[in-house]
C-alpha cells in the first residue's frame, strides 16, 4: 500500500538454531497471499565457514530441510551472504575466524548438499556479494560453482555521511564495480538489500537517481529490495525517512516495476 505497487518479494532475516521451520512458514502463508515470493536471508550466527563444512550444525540444517521438502512450497534461501566482508561470522575478514575463500565455497556446497540428500526440489539458493569488501576479498571469491547457485545477488548501502569513514555515494558509484563484477556470472542478478542515508544529502533525488540509472547502467538487474528499516546504530535506511523519499520511491516502482517472471 505504502509504494502504490504489488510487493513481489518479502524478504525475511532468520538465524539458524533460533527460527525452525514453523517460524519461516509463517511468512511463506502471507508471502503466499500476496503472490509473492519469501526470500530468507538465513544467517547461520555462530558458525564459521570450517564450523558449517566439518557438520556442526547439520542436525538444524537437516531438519530445516526436511521440513521445507514437506511444505512443498518455493522458498529462496540466502544463506552465508556478504560473505566478501569482515562483519559476520563467516565472512572472509572476520578477525580470528580463520575463513577462507575455499573454506566459504565449501561451506556453502555443504548446505546444499544437505538439501538434495533430503530430497528438496522447492529451495532456490541465491548467493550474495557486499559492495563493502574486506581486505583480502572481492566480490566474486566466495562463488561456490554455477550447479549450486540460482540467482545471485548485491547488497549495498549509500551510507553518507553517517559514520566517520563514510561519504556521499550514488546509486551508480555504489553499485558499478560489483555489478561489473557480478554480471559476468550467467546466473539472474538482482539487488538484495540497498538503502541510502539522508545524512550528506538528498534520499528522494538519490532514489530519483536510482530510478534512472538502473535501465541505463545496470539493464540486467530483474529486481531490487529495499532495506526498509531505520537502525539508530547505523543509519536511516526506512524508505519514508526524509522529505520526499518515499514519493520517489513510489516513481521508481511505476517506472520499473513490472513484476518477477
């Protein structure tokens, strides 16, 4: 209702040994009312990249996935994503984690293998690059192989002058090397979490902006997800956090929004 448009993806924060099944399925029914598809970004808190691939956590996968297999229902899971950066706990820069680029591959085709092994035929696997990269990253360093990947996908954020090492970035300085990058991969690309501060700027001209670089720089893009939430640790993400943002919001949606095929 507030963007004036259907809402093709719901986009859902899990972490695994904390949310089962039955807290997913709760989303899948309403994202199932509206048409929609859930994307679960199923963060596996605690877990290094060695953690996930030597099985300690194959008892909460397995049983996550025969659930879903009894569902029946398509759900994208995205799991280990930004992957590339230092924040989370199996991210490649994560001090004293010990992750590497073939320990993130591995893990990643551990999961999945889980999966088939249970038989699952209704998950889609979408892999995810941050544009805030480690040392030592990039952004495709992680892909773990064409066979265990459906769509891939950008997380990225204009943080403005929000933080201390931070400054001004458009949508198109914020998203051109990654794209770049990731584009190469014949897999359907799409953005998975962007927002951008008011601080250090205008939010509605910086959507407004948005709305005209997408079909000029980045025509492979089938969709975008709006990180709607203010965080007061990090920054004003809320898509109706500043004069003007969400009117822009509701342009880009009428000007590109024509629905998941």
């Amino acid at each position: 209702a507030a963007q004036g448009g259907h809402m093709d993806i719901f986009s859902l924060f899990g972490v695994w040994e904390v949310n089962d099944w039955s807290f997913t399925k709760h989303y899948v029914d309403i994202a199932e009312r509206n048409g929609s598809v859930l994307l679960v970004t199923w963060m596996a808190n605690g877990h290094t990249a060695a953690d996930i691939a030597a099985g300690k956590a194959d008892a909460y996968i397995r049983k996550y996935a025969t659930a879903l297999k009894a569902d029946g229902r398509t759900v994208w899971l995205r799991p280990l994503h930004e992957a590339n950066g230092n924040w989370y706990d199996w991210g490649i820069g994560k001090p004293n984690a010990g992750n590497t680029e073939q320990g993130l591959v591995e893990a990643w085709r551990h999961i999945v293998a889980i999966f088939r092994d249970v038989g699952v035929r209704n998950a889609k696997w979408v892999w995810t690059a941050t544009n805030e990269v480690a040392s030592g990253s990039s952004f495709r360093c992680t892909y773990p192989g064409d066979e265990y990947v459906d769509y891939i996908s950008i997380d990225g954020y204009n943080w403005g002058t929000s933080q201390s090492w931070s400054s001004w970035r458009s949508f198109e300085d914020t998203f051109a090397s990654s794209y770049a990058a990731l584009v190469a991969i014949d897999k359907p690309l799409f953005i998975a979490e962007v927002g951008t501060s008011s601080h250090g700027g205008d939010k509605a001209a910086w959507i407004d902006d948005m709305a005209r670089a997408i079909p000029e720089k980045f025509p492979k893009l089938f969709a975008i997800v709006w990180f709607n939430q203010s965080k007061d640790w990090e920054s004003d993400w809320a898509i109706d956090s500043a004069p003007g943002s969400l009117a822009a919001w509701k342009r880009l949606v009428a000007t590109l929004g024509g629905g998941i095929q």
